[in-house]
C-alpha cells in the first residue's frame, strides 16, 4: 500500500513520481477502484454530452495503466488511441489492455511528435504534477488539430493555491473554455481525500 499523504503532497519531482508509480503500478487499478475512484468515467460521461462527433483519433497524456482509456474505448469503439506515460511498468500494463495504438515512454510536458494531429488530448488525474503550465499548454495545441479538445481534471485546493482561473485566461488566445464542471469527489474512501479534496473537470477547444 502506498502512502497516501503523498498523494496529496503531490510526491515531489519527476525522478520519485516516476520511481512511485513504477512501484504502484501491479496494485494500482485495484486500489483506486477501493477508493472509489470514478474520474474516468465522469470525463467520459462528459465528452458525450460536449462532443458533436466522435473522436477519431485521441492522445492520453499520463495514460499510467490506462484506466481513462478504458473508459474512453467502451465508448468509442473506433477511435485510435495513442498514449504516454513517464512509468514504465504502468505502460507494461496499459498495453496488455489492447487498447492503445502506440504506446511511449515521456512526461506530459514535453513536445509528442506524430505523424497525426488529434482531435482530442486527455489528461486525468495528473496537472497535480503540472511545473510549467504554459509548456504545457503549448504543447497541447501543437498535438491538436484545428478545432480540437483538451479535458482535463484539476484538483480544486490547487486551482485556488495556482489562481487557475488566471491561467485559463492567460490562454484564452489559444484555447476556449468549454466547460467546466462543479465540484466533484475525487477519491471519496481514501482518507485523506475523502469529501475534502474535489476536482474540476475542464474542457478547451483549440480556436
């Protein structure tokens, strides 16, 4: 069992956070289903009450063992998804789920490179770890096409620490806000999250 007050802390840098989910990765689908921990899925729920059309093509970014994509396959079937993660172990186990394309080894913050634009990037459960905002955010538009979408889940003790709301004003020449979600349980029987730690469920579009 992993401590979960550094979940909360946010681990550190990307060496322990790599070396962390590395070594949580054979328990962690099991644990964060313990926790009650339904984020994927409300991110799904969510892009089929925003999106007109389907996804063709979408970019996980820290897909860890692919719990998000799961979600997003049952739903659309046809979609082509592509993902990327800084543990190892955890991609090892998301690419025996069959669901991804491609599979790379990299941190969310750093510039993915494919021969395609996609028409949706996702990243659950991981701006906590977020150093550079607009690094980012700037590496999100040059992966999406023109028009695409970027959801995300943010904690909302962190948005209020960050001033968040000045961050998604700050790149409002690039992205429209779409949506953004009441507050909603994150890990509801962990118990140090429990009802004290929500998050936000944002959805952009690339102008």
């Amino acid at each position: 069992m992993v401590k979960s007050k550094s979940l909360v802390e946010g681990i550190g840098n990307v060496l322990t956070t790599k070396k962390y989910y590395d070594d949580w990765s054979d328990q962690y689908d099991f644990i964060l289903n313990q926790w009650h921990y339904k984020v994927p899925k409300k991110s799904i729920n969510l892009l089929k009450k925003k999106l007109k059309t389907p996804p063709k093509y979408t970019l996980d970014l820290a897909c860890g063992t692919g719990l998000f994509g799961e979600e997003l396959a049952k739903v659309y079937k046809k979609n082509q998804l592509f993902g990327s993660d800084i543990s190892k172990k955890s991609l090892l186990i998301a690419k025996e789920k069959n669901i991804y394309q491609n599979l790379i080894k990299k941190n969310f913050e750093s510039r993915h490179r494919f021969n395609i634009k996609f028409d949706l990037v996702s990243m659950i459960g991981s701006m906590t770890y977020c150093k550079n905002f607009d690094k980012l955010f700037s590496n999100v538009k040059f992966t999406l096409c023109k028009k695409g979408y970027f959801i995300f889940s943010h904690r909302i003790d962190l948005w209020k620490k960050q001033n968040f709301d000045k961050i998604l004003i700050g790149i409002s020449k690039d992205f429209k806000t779409h949506f953004i979600s009441r507050p909603l349980l994150y890990l509801p029987l962990n118990k140090d999250f429990k009802n004290k730690i929500k998050i936000r469920l944002v959805l952009l579009q690339k102008y």
